[in-house]
C-alpha cells in the first residue's frame, strides 16, 4: 500500500516526538509498554496518591478465605492468604489534601513467573510488611518489591514449602532466592512497568519488604532472613537495574545495624534510611553518608523507638493487644531534617523531633490512628487500627499531610491480633495528638492496602521536550491543513 504525503509527514512528526521523548529518558511512544487495566501512556496527576493493593481484585484473582493456615469459614472478616496474590497500584485524585477518588483503572504488575525478561512481581495478601510503595529521590518513578512467583488458584497455608524446589507448594518468601527471585518493580510517570530486576541472593528463607531508588536506575531494598545463616543475604542491599545480584549496604559484615527485620528503606534530603524492628536494633537508621553504593562506614540510629514509645505511653513491645501494645517501625516520612513521622501497625503514626542537643524525643502519636479498627458508622470513634505504609507532603500553610495506609484490625484471634483485613487508605494534617483522619478508600475482605506514595512525576527536561515535540505536531498538522486549501 502507498503512504500518502500526508501520511509520511504525520508519520516523521510522531518519529520526531518518539525520538525527544527517548532521548530525554522517557518512555518512547514507538513502543507503549502493554499495562493491564490501564491504557499504555496515560500518565499520573501531578497532585495525585498511589496506594498498593494486593489480592482482590476481580472475580480472576481470588484470595480463597484462609489465613496464616487458619479456616476463616467461622465468619472471620478476615479472608487474606499467603497465596501468591495479584498487586496492583490505584491512582486516586486530590480535590484537596484531605479528599481524593479512585481515577482510571488500576495498574496491574505481572503475575506469572518468568525465567527471563520481565519477571513476575506477586505478594502474599496478609503480610503487612511486605509491600512498601516508595516514589524514587527524583520523583520520576515509584518501585515495589515482590516475588518471582506465579499467582495460583491453589490455597498455600504453608510456613515452608513442602517442595523447597516447587513454588506451588509454599509461600514466596520462604523459598530460596535462588528459587524464587527477590524482584524489583518500577513504574515510570506515565505507567509503564518494569519488573526486569530479579535477585537470586537477598533475603534467603523470608520477605523483601521494601524498594527504593535513586534515579530508577540504583535500588536500594530491605527485608528479612529465616536466621542467622543467612547474614549474607539480608540487611540493607543495593543494586541496579535488570540485575540478577546485589550488594549489602548495611548488615552483619559492618555497621551495628541488623541483618534482620528490617522494614523500610527511603531516600529523603538525599540520605539513605532505614526502618528496623528488630528488638535490640529498633528505630529509625541513617546508612552511612547519602547513599553508598557498596558497604557503608557506619550505621547511625536516630532513635531507640521501643524505648522511647514504652516510656511516653507505657506501653509494651508486641503484637497480643491493640491497647497495650506497640509493634515497632514499619515506615517513616521525614517532613523536615528536624521532623520524622514513625507507621506502627498497633500503634498508629508518631511523630519524633531533633532538640538542640543533637537528640531525638517523642512528640505523640496521633490517638485516632491506632486502636481497634472501626470507620464511626456504629456511633463510636473512629480508629485506623495502626499504620503499616507511610508518606506525606509539606502544605504551602506549612502544615504536614499525611497519608497512610491501615495495620492490624484489631481483632484477637487465637491469641494474636488479627492482620490487615478490610484495612484503609487515610489521610490526616498533623494539628496536635488529637488530629482526626479522613478515611479515602477501604479495602475489601479479600484485599489489602499495603504501601502508598506520591505520584511520580516527568523530570523538567522530559516535560520540556514533550511540549516542543507537541509543537511540531501542531505545526506539521496546520501545513497539511494549508497543503489541502
């Protein structure tokens, strides 16, 4: 068939868009990433949240109503599993820093495990560590971590695998790496995913929790170990893009800091971080200076935050009462160089500040977001039933906003509280110990609300580009409109 003049210069106009964008590291319209649910290019608000989800999400990702092995048929409201479960990233629109809905459809990460290219990125649905979301230092991308392991229709209840070789038998976390690979995911400013990094030597026996970069490029991630024979795979870690292998930052071969228990890892005011709730090694780290790309010199802590929460609020560490007791550090957001809010699945957000001496002490926590978990329709006040995923902004008022996604239910069950079911995404502006929270969205009983972050945005060069690419389009059309004339 004949391209006609028209066609031709339609087309070199779309070449020359496609080339800007490429050559300013953006994704490039010759070759739209296919993103499920999503149409390919559609790029995020620039005043917008992202929560993470895992499981649930339709009629074709079912969470089969167990629990931890637990046959929750009693009429437990609480139906996540460990099965290898589906994950995928809501957008919601700010009409104000304390309203937001649900735009377009959902991103979903892939969910078949692959040996090569872009691999499969799944999480199990009751596990509240895992799953941080965490948008990167320059703003232009968001990263998760997950597992190279397929979603099933198989209930998996088991702690270990029965077939330490077959991931169908056992949750992902606790094989192998080697196994089933520790994958990095990354979505860019317009969506597209990619899930090419997969390490086959962190985290051996138990969960990644965390993934942060720098530039989309550099990773940084935290998690845990099965025990101590697996110093060498846990700890803070780093490594980059589409890489099979990654290098600890932080563990047992140097700073104090835990192999263990490690929660979150962040880059913010262009200094590497770390959350631990590891019982002798809890609170809130600084890993060695900005962000070290091999074995870092030193590992600070902020702060003892087992201590310092125990002392303000009499409270104790573990996981038995939503009123008696604390669970540790899941996330944190650094409003300030002076200012750290603490996520605590029990306990709701803290907040902690620097004091001229160079020491770090306990404001309060936010009384509404703790507590046994209830939305206010009976009548009775409302209580997010702790925090497991964290981020926040700074208001032009100077306020702080902060968005948060919910802990555990607060429901005892067989001993322990119950995990995450039907748990919220909420928002709150710090206004003193007393601040109320607005709930934005609530998740089903068969899903749950892990991480959430700001929307990534296009970095300045990107942006410019664009428009100059729009340009041309613009000019070549109005050509062809005065070539037909």
């Amino acid at each position: 068939m004949r391209l006609s003049r028209r066609s031709l210069k339609s087309t070199w106009a779309l070449t020359t868009l496609a080339a800007l964008l490429a050559a300013a590291g953006a994704p490039s319209l010759a070759q739209p990433v296919s993103v499920p649910g999503r149409a390919a290019g559609t790029a995020f608000l620039a005043d917008s949240i992202v929560a993470q989800k895992v499981g649930g999400w339709s009629a074709a990702t079912p969470n089969l109503g167990m629990v931890d092995g637990k046959d929750r048929s009693d009429g437990g409201k609480n139906l996540l599993t460990d099965t290898a479960s589906v994950v995928y990233l809501q957008e919601y629109a700010l009409a104000s820093p304390l309203a937001a809905s649900a735009r377009l459809n959902p991103i979903v990460l892939p969910s078949a495990a692959t040996a090569s290219g872009q691999r499969g990125l799944t999480m199990a649905s009751n596990s509240g560590s895992e799953g941080s979301l965490r948008r990167s230092a320059d703003g232009r991308y968001l990263t998760m971590a997950g597992y190279n392991q397929s979603q099933t229709s198989t209930v998996i209840t088991a702690s270990a695998p029965t077939n330490a070789n077959n991931p169908a038998t056992g949750q992902g976390a606790k094989f192998a790496p080697s196994v089933v690979n520790r994958v990095i995911g990354r979505v860019d400013a317009v969506g597209n995913v990619d899930t090419s990094t997969s390490l086959g030597d962190a985290y051996n026996g138990d969960n990644i929790r965390s993934a942060v970069s720098l530039d989309g490029q550099r990773f940084y991630t935290a998690g845990n170990i099965s025990g101590g024979s697996q110093n060498a795979t846990g700890g803070v870690r780093t490594t980059t893009l589409g890489a099979s292998s990654s290098t600890q930052v932080a563990g047992s071969a140097g700073p104090v800091l835990s192999t263990s228990n490690i929660n979150r890892v962040d880059i913010q005011n262009g200094q590497l971080y770390a959350a631990s709730r590891q019982a002798a090694n809890n609170g809130i780290w600084a890993i060695g200076t900005g962000t070290p790309t091999g074995l870092a010199a030193s590992a600070t802590r902020l702060f003892d935050y087992n201590a310092l929460v125990s002392a303000a609020t009499g409270r104790s560490a573990g996981n038995t009462s939503a009123t008696t007791n604390f669970q540790g550090p899941y996330d944190f957001y650094f409003s300030n160089a002076s200012t750290v809010y603490v996520a605590d699945a029990i306990l709701g957000i803290s907040r902690f500040s620097l004091t001229g001496a160079a020491v770090w002490k306990y404001d309060y926590t936010f009384s509404s977001t703790g507590g046994v978990q209830n939305d206010g329709s009976n009548g009775k006040p409302k209580q997010a039933g702790g925090a497991i995923g964290l981020t926040g902004r700074v208001l032009d008022s100077g306020e702080t906003v902060l968005y948060a996604t919910g802990g555990f239910s607060g429901n005892v069950v067989n001993g322990t509280l119950d995990s995450y079911g039907g748990n919220y995404l909420y928002a709150l502006i710090d206004k003193g110990a007393q601040s109320d929270f607005t709930i934005l969205d609530k998740a089903a009983a068969t899903e749950s609300f892990k991480g959430v972050a700001l929307a990534p945005v296009p970095e300045p060069a990107s942006l410019l580009l664009l428009a100059a690419g729009l340009g041309v389009l613009v000019v070549r059309a109005r050509q062809q409109r005065a070539s037909t004339r």
